[in-house]
C-alpha cells in the first residue's frame, strides 16, 4: 500500500510542471486521494480481515 501510494505521489509530480509549487503537489495529491486513486487500509465486512488495497474514495470506511 505504502510503495502503491508514494508511487501514485511520483507519478502526480512527475506530471506537474516544476514550478507549479508545493501547493499545486498538494492540491493534485489530495484530489487523487479523494477520487479513490490511492489505497488504504480497511476491515472487510467481517470486521476482522484487514484488505490492504481499498481504494481512498468512500468505499467500505471503517467506522
């Protein structure tokens, strides 16, 4: 998950012109996490199976 999501991070400001500034990273990152391109970790519904690759959108949350 973690090598999954620096390498969604890399892509992103690879993508980015250099001086589009760390803010732009930021905003770019944050929105990828929110339209589910980054993974988590999340309980599958039987509330003790861990699934390491959910994705970030709203998905099968935790609580």
């Amino acid at each position: 998950m973690d090598l999954y999501n620096n390498e969604l991070g890399i892509q992103i400001a690879s993508e980015l012109p250099s001086s589009a500034g760390d803010e732009a990273l930021k905003n770019a990152i944050l929105t990828a996490i929110i339209n589910g391109n980054g993974r988590r970790i999340a309980l599958l519904n039987d509330g003790a199976t861990l699934n390491f690759m959910f994705p970030t959108d709203d998905s099968n949350r935790c609580w």
